[in-house]
C-alpha cells in the first residue's frame, strides 16, 4: 500500500465545480493586464480564423498563435471566439458560399474545367468559395464584434469598480445606529 502522502486525491466534478471554473476564468479574462481592447483583439482574431478553418481542414488553426503575436491579443480571447465562431459557422457558410462566389473569378472555373475531371473542378471551386467568402466574412465580423467585446468588458470592469468604491466608502463611514 502506498502512503497517504503519495495517493493522489480523486476529484469529483459537479456542476458546481465547473461552474465555478468557469466564474474563475471570466474574472482572470475580466482582469487582464493589457485592458479589454487585448482581449477583445484575441476575440476577434479566433472569430475571423474560425470562418475560414472548415474548408482548409482544420489547419488554419495554426494561424491564430502568430496573428496573436503580431496584433497583440490575447490567446484565451481568440480561443473564445473561435469556439464562438464553431456555434455561428453552419449559418454563416451559406453567406460565405454566397460572398466567395462574387469574389472568385468567373474564368478561374473555365479554366478548371480544362485541366481536370468535371467532379474535382467543382469540388475545388466549391471550397475556394468558401475559403474566400469565410477570409472576407471573418474578417467584417470581427471589426463588428470587436466593438461589442470590448464595450461589454469595459462595462462589467466599471461595475466592479463602482461596487468596490462603494463597498470601500461604508467601510470607511460606518452607519451607527
């Protein structure tokens, strides 16, 4: 038998627990050093990619760590809104089918239809749609949410402050009775 000191203790998740996991990481996202703009910048960046990740099988998931990087935003903010991005996305396809159609070339199909079967010109004419339309979709929504995020975060930070002055105002002048 192993010692008390070395068994690992088994941890029962409740919802309860996860709840509070979640409270905890939303005040760690709330509390970030570099303010809200920081994390509504990573938002937007998880967003955009998301809009294009489906039809490049997944590996435009690769591009979030260096726009992260290179735009200053925060790697738990885009990771929100690329999880964002995964619950809007089936709507959003049909508008970026719709939108990679006008902005593909009308010859670039011509001249698939020379150099290869019927089948896969139309099967990569229908993911280059998307691939453009989710790029210039991604890219709209994520100025639009930007916006959103960040007011939202400013707002709940003013709130806690607010709740904190007051809080710190009866402490300091107690009401006697």
């Amino acid at each position: 038998m192993l010692p008390k000191q070395l068994m690992t203790k088994k941890r029962n998740i409740t919802w309860a627990t996860t709840k509070r996991w979640f409270k905890y990481k939303w005040l760690q996202l709330q509390r970030a050093k570099n303010g809200p703009a920081y994390v509504a910048i990573g938002f937007s960046i998880g967003l955009a990619v998301e809009m294009f990740t489906l039809p490049t099988l997944g590996l435009a998931f690769f591009l979030i760590f260096p726009l992260i990087y290179m735009l200053r935003g925060s790697l738990v903010g885009a990771l929100i809104g690329f999880v964002f991005g995964k619950v809007i996305y089936i709507p959003m396809s049909f508008l970026n089918k719709i939108v990679g159609a006008w902005l593909v070339p009308t010859s670039f199909k011509f001249y698939l239809v020379d150099h290869l079967p019927s089948f896969l010109a139309g099967f990569i004419r229908f993911s280059l749609e998307l691939i453009v339309g989710g790029m210039a979709d991604g890219l709209i929504l994520g100025i639009i949410f930007y916006f959103p995020v960040m007011y939202m975060l400013k707002t709940t930070a003013n709130r806690r402050k607010e709740k904190r002055r007051l809080r710190k105002a009866e402490l300091a002048n107690p009401i006697i009775d």
